[in-house]
C-alpha cells in the first residue's frame, strides 16, 4: 500500500512507539501531543507536529488516538472537537482501553457524522509497541477495516478481527485485561503458599512460566514477582486498578457475576489504600506475602 | 544406563503409561495394580505382575508409586507393608499429588527404613503421560536422586529439581495445581463476561491462548471451555475440589490467606452439590454461565 | 409547636405513611408525587395537593423529599426546579437514600441558594413508616436542625442526630443498609448450614433472634427466611442491589476494602441475572439454599 | 428436683461459673480439672475434688463435661477412661463446641455403653456463664433430656430443646458462631466505611445497636469495636478461627458453600500471621481498618 494521511494522537508510552512505526512504514504521520515534548522524536524522525488534536484529524485519511482512558477519549474526540475535524470518509482508529458504553457511543457518534470507526485495542507493553509486535484486536464495519488493517501491520505481531461492532474489541480486551490481573493474583497467592514452606517464589515460577504456562503474561509477571521487582512500574496498580474497574462495570452492565473480579478489586484497593498505587501492577504478590505475614 | 529392577504401583490413566514407558526404555518392571485387568497391556509388553504391592516392591533397586491420593498411598505403603518389603538402599519415587503432611511423615518413615526417598509430582495428563512427556518435579536427598534422575527420562519432557527436602516438590506440585484451577476460572468467569457482550467464549479465549496466554494450560482449558467440552472427564471436578483442598490445607498449615482458592473452593463445592463432580473441571465455566443466566 | 406550612414530595410506600403522619400532627401539608392517585388519601386527610414538585415546594417553611434514588433526586430538585422554587430561608429535610456525591452536591446546591439542608433518610420498611416509628438520622446546620428536629418526632421512634455535615447522615444510612444486607447473607449461609444438617431454618433462626441476635433485623428477616416468604417484597433484591452499589460506590471513593459487600454484589447479581429482581432481598437464602442443592 | 450426684470436667472461663452455679443450686458436685487450681475455689464452696478424670465420672448420675475443642474432648472422654468410668444409666451433658462430626461418633459411643449422651453447647460469654444466663441448645433422647434439663436451670436464662439428634445441638451451635462472626466482620467494614468517611464509628455503631440491630451480640461486639477494645480478649481470634473452621467443616462435609466463610477463613487467617491470635476477635475490625488505611 502506498503512503497515507495519517494523524496519530496520544504519544504516551505506547503511542509514542506506535506512532513511530506507523512513520518508519512511509506515511504522512501528522502527530498531536497534550504535553508536545514527546513529538520531537517523531517530528525528527520525520513527523509533522500540529498544534492542537483537532489540527492533527484535519485532512487525513485515518486518525489513530492512542489515550489513557474514558475521559481521555471523550475530552479530546467528542467534546474537544477531533471527531467534527475529521473528513467524512475518514476512518478513526481508536487503540484505547475503555469502556463497552463509551464504546457504543462513539460508533454511533462516528456512524452520524459519516466518519468510519475501528476499535483496535491493543496487548502489549511499551517495549512490544516500539518492536512492531503487539497483538491488535480490531472491529469495525467492512469497509473501514478494510482500509485499516493494512496500516496495523508495522504495529502488530498480529491482528485478531472481532466482527463488525467495534465494541465486541473492547470487550475482548477488557476481558483480557482482567485475565492478565488474574493471572498475576494467581501468581502472588501460589508464591506466597511456596515461600510459606520453604521454597522461593523464583523456584516455582520457573517450572510454571517454562512448562504448563509458558506464554508472554507469565514469563513477565512471573519475573517481576521472582525478582520483587516492582518499580518503576511498566503498568500501574491504579492503571490496573481501573481495567478491573472497567470489566466490573461491563460485568455488571450485563449482570455477569465476577468473583475473581471482585477480589481483585478488593485487593487492589488494599494496594491503593496502602499508597502503592505507582507500583507495578505485579506487586499484587506483595501485598499477598504481606497478608502472610511473610514481609 | 543399564537394565534396572524396577516396581511400579499404581496403574491408572497416568500410571499405565508411565509403567508402559519404563517397560520400553528396557528396565526389568514389575507392576501391580489394585484391580488386576490395568496389568494386563503391560504383561504383554513385558512387564511382570506382582501378586500384591508388597511382592511389587520386594527386591527392587527402584519403586515407582502412582496412587491416587493421601490416603491410598498411606494405605499401601505405611499400612500395606511397601515400605517395609523395600530392600535397605532401594529408593522409593512417589509420583502422587499429596499433602505436605504426608509427604513429610513418608520422607521421616523412608529415612528410619533406611530406605531413599524421591518426591517426583508430575503436571500433564494422560495422553502427555502416554507420550513420555510430563514435567515431573523431583526433590530428595542428593543420593537418591542421582539414582533416580535417569529413570525419570523415559517418562518426562522436562525433570525440575526442587533440592534435598521431598516435601518441596509436593508444595510446587499443589501450588502448580492451584495456578491450573485459577487459571480455568479466570477463563470461565472472562468468558462468561464476553458472551454476555456477545463475543462467542471460542473467539476470545482463541484470542487469548494465541498471545499473551500462549501455553499447554490455556491452550488445553481454552478448548474444553470453547467447546463447552465437559465430559468425559481428563480431570474431573472432584478431583480438582482435592487438590485445591491440598493447597488450603497447606495454606492454612503456614497462614497464608487465599481468597482465590477460597473463591475456587466455593465453586466447586456448588458444582459438588450440583451432581456435577463428574464432569471435567473446565465447567467451571458453566457454573461462572449458569450464574450469569446464560445457560 | 404550632403548624407549620410543609411540602412533601414522593408518595410512595414510604412517603405516604410519612406525610400522613405530618399531616396528622396538625401541619399544613401541601403534596406531590409523580402518580398522582397516591396523593388522593392525603387530601382525604386534609393536605393540599400541588400540580408540580415545584408548586409543592412554594411558599413553604420546610420541604420533605422522600424519592427513590440519585437519578430521582436529580431530576426533581437540582433539574427540575424545585430547589429553585423553595423561598430562601426554607429548609429542605431529604429523607432519600442517595450516594455521598450527590448528597455532598445537594448541600452546595442549597447552601448558594440561601435554602438550609438536612439529609434525614429513614431505616424501617412502610408498615414502621407508617406507624411514626422510623428511626431517623439526621445531619444539618444547627440552625436548619433546630427548625426540622421537631417535625421529625412524628415520624419517628427515634431521632440520630450526626452533626452538621449533611453527608454524615447519608453514609450511615449507607453502612447500616450494608449491615442489613450482610446479616441476611449471614443468615441465609448459616440456614443452608444447618438445613443440610437436617435442622429447618426455622428451628435455627428462632434461637438466634430470640437470644444473641433478639433485635427488629433478625426477627424480621430471619421470620422471612424461615417462611421463605420472599414475594411480596418488603424490599426488592434490585433495590438492595441499588444500597450495596451506594455502599460500593462509597468505599471505592475512601478507598476500603469491603470484601463482605463484594459477596453480595456478586450475589445480589446472581439472583438479577437469574430474573429474581422482584422477589425480596430475604431471597439472599433462595440462592444460598440453590447453590447448597438444598431446592 | 432433690440433689442430684454430679461430675463436672473442665473448669475454664466458662466451666467455673457453670459448675458453681449447680453447687449453688444444691446439687453434689464433684469437680476435675486439668490444672488443679481452678478447683480451689470450688471447693471453698463445696464441691468434692476428684483426681481424676474418671474419677470425676465414678458414680454420678450427671456428667457435665466443658472442654474446649474436639482434641481434648477425644482425649478426655474417648481414650481418657471418662465414658468408660460412667455408670451405665447415667448420662453424660457435653457442652464443648466441637465437630458434626464428633459429635456423631460420641452419640454412637455412648449408646454402645449404655450411658445417655445430650449435646448442650452454650451461647455467652464467661460473665454471662457465671450468672446463670446463658443459652443452651441441648438435643438428646428423650429419657435423657428429661433428666437433665431441670439441671440445666441454674446455668441457663433459656433452654433451646433440638431434638433426639444430639448432633442437631452441635450445628446450632456451629451455625450460630458463624453469625457472630459474620455481625462483627459486618461491623468491622461498615466501620471502616464510616471513619474513611469522617463518622466515627462509635457514632455509627451507637445508631445501629440502639435500633435495628439492639441485641446482645451487635451490642457487645459493637461497643468493643467502637472502643478499639481488643485486649484482654474476651473471645480470642484464634477460638474464632477454630469456629469458622468447625462451620467450615460442616459445610463442606454436605457441600455447603459459605462465601462469607471463606471471606471470615481469609481474614482471620491474615490476623494469625500477623500475630494477632490473641486479640478479642472483635479485632477483625481492626484488620479492615489497616486495609483502608485508616491505622
């Protein structure tokens, strides 16, 4: 495919790498920044800086929005004038992590204005953004996927198309989300049983992440948590604190009992409470060593 | 390694096959088996029968045991008379999932006899059995182990030593049992969230153990659940409410709090009490269904 | 005291009984509510009936609300006029169990409206209302409080005065609504208990209310689960969903672990889920008893 | 009724005021204990001082027994020659709070001797005991029950008759321990909610205890927590562990799930690792505290 318009807002850790393969692929990547120092890099790498999100939807082909959360997305698309910047026939790429109603709302908010959506959250952390090899799951009408997934490929080790209601790809990670956060409870509890008797978490971990559950999410979390290894965070507690929050609310939206959920939200909490909010989301296993008394 | 004489109780859906693999590596085997027809495909192949467990073990430089649970290996090897017709410098390998308790009291009773001890756990099920391909966790005291690593070849993709103490492989066996069942609620409650947003549980969890989950666990579980493939059973529920009550029972031995296990606990118990024990533990996900209303 | 002119808005199995009483007592009631047959008995008694909220809320000395939720709350004081309509220096008594938001809002609302403001809402289901024996408590400016203290004794058995800040009041109604719903989970696990033992709930919970327990909540409801005399409602299971999220809701603001309120979150959901939103939240056994295959 | 020739094992806490209130009420008591001081008092009274166990049993027509779990029950009556010392028609009253399970297999052994068996499980605390107030659950066969129920007089404010079973006394008992826990874990959060808020819990338990929830345990336990009150424990944290594991037990035993059980089993377990055994059990309000935060 050849060189498209693209704009790419939200540079934050993720974005940042995002962007710059989407400008290493060979489009016309105008970039928007709430704090601008981190478009520099891109602006030297080839970008063009605009002045406002609304500057950086004026005139492309595709806009992807990478922001931190609902009211992220809501203040910048709908209130603060991105999507009435965008050209009819322009299709918006939305990589965020929300909510399955905020999710609605902008389909239908793109569908009146004549403007194409895809959802296309993404799995990965920082480190997986800027190598191209995150796994992208993506959903939206026909025609606008059609003209998107060619632009995901410098993004993604893979996409995984979810249909045509883009809410069904937020669904998929939010209920992705809550299994990483599982996963990582399960580690704690186990790590903290295995260190009880007598056996380092570092043990254990390693048969578990190098045999039955080999796979990213284990190896990841299961070597922060051998190591104790719990700042700087690649992912908050509070960020964390908040995707279970959102898979609480579509669970409740739905009337879907989450018992899982719910400890992990209560434990979470704890965390917060306890003022370890900017820890990595892996420290769950602290605060479970710490309820057995092994800290 | 040369031929070596070597016992093998115990000849259920895991048992029979690892028997069947030591028999073909070309050691002298000698089998019993509660209820005498599991005996018969290994007589055929080679292995001779013992009259009961004690002639089983009688003679032997090696006993492999494969019993189902605390009780039966109590049964038969501290009130059935195994230990006591093992050889002085034989070395024992118990392969079965039980408490720390009793792991404990086993490497002391071994110890007095004056006979060698290995707890060596095995993760896999019954085909990865068959195919020689477990990850079998072995602890024991430097002596015994050196014996029986060898052995452990023919049986295992993969042996993790865990150290001199018995008991330390038993406590990452449970703690590695505990990680499955979490690992399947997290699926079943996550799938239930989806299907309530309807996405079908397959297209998530294919999703999910195809990136960041990519391993035998998700892989395997993720299956059953997509499929809604309960029974017949690989692991049956009740099977799965024992060794989370393995895990508590050392939790609370230790005070270790578990609220997943807990969570787990509760589960199965409503599955139990369903009449449900005999379906595979991946209906978790019907429970976590049956609670949203979607069945 | 002598009469006082007051307006009431919200007639609803609650409301009535109340506004009855404030009419019985010698006020000059004038009366609002959206369905306007419930006002019908009151101007039988005597009140004087509005066309509109903010027609009952004119001219008036003090303002009685007693609506259903936040969203009712909402709409009809800050939306929909009625505290615009209230002359300054009459004093608005809320009676609804609404969020600790909403409730810090309203006093800011009224305070730059010159209108005082006492949060009062009410413990004690219709019958009690209806009798002038609710339990009350009441938080306000000691100015707004001295005028409302006295209207409130015949309404009620007992008054809790909570200081000056209006929230204060709410957040006990808030706690206490939470400890209602915790002693009917405790009561309906602990029937399931001992009914699987062979003893009827009915033999258990008579000890227990007329012994350590002997108090209106454990009789009342405990009487309900031993009857299971779930419907008619008392009080829904979608309303005691409603008071466990306002609960929820609070302590996710502070920041408090409450992992008895995520029980009956995921409970209380279970029974909506399974279309039981109409029974009575004494139904909290019916689930208990389902999940022990005790029905 | 006459004297009657009584035996009284177990002069604890509680046992000491039981036993003086039968020496008290005419009856000829001969009392046992393990450490023989708590017999002095007694006797100043009395009471005869037996050697034994046994010899506590000889000749009676009564035997009350106070001990306080099910290991020392087994090791008293069953392998310590109590029920064999026992005249065969007299009849043996157990007030210990032990196992279902236990208490069937006393049942069975006292039929086999000959000698009457009535489980009769108090409800109070040691000031409670010593006042001859207590509430007694007492299930047994007829013929027994009639002859010790007037004795039951001077040591109860009410007698609650449950039957032939004596078992059914047992999980009355269980199951009413599980309240108590549940009301003070209730009261624990909702405390918690309450102070993050800027309430005192003091205030808010006051309401509580003064209106809908005015009972004997809401108010002990509520004037504990609102004190912060935890030591000298009236009932430690590791008696209540021991409880909920006995309710748990239960539970299990018929496939019972107990959420809040398991919640109490979590939590309780925290405060053991942290060195909290000894503290009143009321101190679960504390360990909600710490998880908010508030200490």
């Amino acid at each position: 495919m050849g060189s498209v318009r693209i704009g790419f807002i939200g540079l934050g850790s993720m974005g940042a790498g995002m962007a710059a393969n989407l400008v290493e692929a060979g489009h016309a990547v105008t970039v928007w920044n709430r704090s601008p120092e981190a478009a520099r890099p891109l602006a030297a790498q080839g970008a063009t800086v605009a002045e406002s999100a609304s500057a950086a939807a004026a005139g492309v082909e595709v806009l992807h929005s990478m922001l931190a959360n609902d009211a992220a997305v809501r203040d910048a698309i709908l209130d603060g004038g991105v999507l009435d910047a965008l050209p009819k026939g322009a299709v918006h790429v939305n990589h965020a992590t929300i909510s399955v109603a905020l999710a609605r709302e902008l389909a239908e908010a793109h569908d009146r204005r004549g403007v194409g959506y895809v959802a296309a959250p993404v799995f990965g952390r920082p480190a997986v953004a800027a190598a191209g090899e995150l796994n992208i799951v993506a959903a939206g009408k026909p025609e606008a996927m059609a003209k998107v997934l060619p632009l995901l490929q410098p993004l993604a080790g893979k996409v995984w198309p979810m249909g045509d209601d883009p809410a069904r790809a937020n669904i998929v990670k939010i209920g992705g989300n809550f299994l990483i956060g599982a996963a990582i409870e399960s580690m704690a509890e186990a790590s903290a049983l295995v260190r009880a008797h007598g056996v380092p978490a570092k043990d254990f971990l390693e048969v578990m992440s190098g045999s039955l559950f080999a796979s990213p999410v284990f190896k990841t979390y299961g070597g922060l948590i051998a190591e104790e290894n719990y700042a700087p965070a690649g992912f908050k507690m509070s960020l964390g604190f908040k995707d279970i929050g959102l898979a609480r609310a579509a669970a409740e939206a739905e009337r879907v009992p989450m018992p899982f959920a719910s400890v992990l939200h209560d434990t979470l909490l704890e965390a917060l409470a306890a003022g370890e909010g900017d820890l990595d989301w892996s420290a769950l296993a602290k605060v479970a060593a710490q309820r057995a008394g092994l800290v």
